[in-house]
C-alpha cells in the first residue's frame, strides 16, 4: 500500500509543507511556533492541528519531501555513465556527451547546497538528528552517483585524474559563499558573474583542455532562473 493510500490527508499535508519551505531553508526548524507554522500554512491554528499533531510532525513531513526529491528526481537526473574501450580517444559522440552532461553534473551539485541549506542542516543534525541521518543517506546516494559519472569520464580520458569527493566538496562549500551577498559587495563582484566565474574555473579543473566546449549558454539561462528563484524566496 502507498503512501498516500495510506495517509487520506497526504496531498494535503505536501501543499501544507511546502509553504514552509522557505523558512526552515533560510532558519531551521528550533525557532519554529505552532503559531508561525500555520502563519506560513497560511490557515488556523486549529485546522493546521487536523493535518499535523505536532512540530515533529511536521518537520518528519517536511524531511521526508526532501529526502524524495532528492532519491527520485535528483538521482534521476544525474548523467549516465560510459564504459570507455580501453586504451582508446575519447570519440566526437562521447566528448560530446560529457560537455554536455558535466552542465547537468554541475547543476545537480549545487542544487543540493541551494536547498539543503547551511542553516537547515545544522540545525536538524542538533534537533533531529535521526531525520538528519536520514536526509544524509539520502544525499550520499546522489553525490555516489555523481561519484561515478565523474570516474567514468577520468576514465575515458576527458577529465583529468581528480579526486571526485574533494572536486564535490569543493563545488559545495564555494558555492554556498557564492550565495553570500555580503561577500560579494566586499568583492564588487555579482552574483551572476560569481557564478559563471566559479563554473568556468571548475570545468577548466576538470576537463583535459583539448576536449573542453566553451559554450556557456546552457548554464548562463540556469543561473538567471535561479537568481530569480532565490529572490522569490526572499
């Protein structure tokens, strides 16, 4: 039986959910009211308790939304990987291939820092650290897979050597200062600019140069999409 055959009021409690997004994304979940709750609901107090009998409650629906996303859809668009003939060049269609998916790698990286927030994680490792183990499994299936894709492409020869985990690390923690608007005034820099910088270095990082695509343009409409999301947030 699914999920929501089994929970009459699931379609209606994810709807809930989301409207609260934003705020345990920008604050966690410790300085989260019942009363704030259904304040960002936007219904009662009473008819929010219909749905959800407490904040616990609330934050395992909230973490069980994260952790599907990021198991079903995440994982589902991270790229494929190739099985390389030993020994042999990478051909037109598989150089092809890994400049185009590294876009949606890079995307999928830094989708996981965008969402689960500095703030969000934190705070659930103290509050709730069995729904923060749970998330974390869930995270670490998508960043194997990732793992994989850039294996098979050092493989094949068109990234070099790296270290997979540090290159995810790195793409982590740089992008999450990126997003930093303090930062950026000390810099004078924009945060798209920031961005498109930091994507272009790290393809350079990763890419054997002879096999590098310079065109941005797949990447440049993302980071626009994105700006304009992040201050929807705000």
């Amino acid at each position: 039986m699914s999920e929501t055959q089994c929970d009459p009021f699931f379609d209606k409690r994810e709807k809930l959910v989301m409207r609260l997004m934003p705020y345990v994304q920008k604050y966690g979940f410790s300085p989260l009211k019942m009363d704030d709750a259904a304040k960002y609901m936007d219904i009662s107090k009473a008819t929010m308790y219909k749905y959800f009998a407490s904040k616990d409650e609330i934050a395992e629906c909230i973490i069980d939304k994260f952790v599907l996303f990021v198991s079903n859809q995440m994982l589902s668009e991270a790229p494929p990987t190739l099985s390389p003939e030993p020994l042999s060049q990478p051909s037109a269609e598989e150089r092809k291939f890994y400049n185009e998916s590294f876009t949606q790698a890079f995307k999928l990286t830094i989708k996981l820092s965008f969402y689960l927030t500095d703030v969000l994680l934190q705070d659930l490792n103290t509050t709730y650290p069995n729904l923060s183990s749970k998330l974390g499994q869930a995270v670490e299936l998508c960043k194997n897979k990732l793992a994989d894709y850039f294996d098979s492409g050092i493989q094949l020869g068109v990234f070099y050597p790296i270290h997979t985990r540090i290159y995810l690390t790195q793409v982590d923690l740089v992008f999450r200062k990126l997003l930093d608007p303090k930062w950026l005034m000390l810099q004078n820099i924009t945060m798209k600019q920031a961005l498109m910088d930091f994507y272009k270095m790290v393809k350079h990082q990763v890419f054997y140069e002879k096999w590098i695509d310079e065109d941005d343009s797949a990447i440049d409409l993302y980071f626009d999409k994105m700006i304009a999301s992040m201050r929807a947030y705000d």
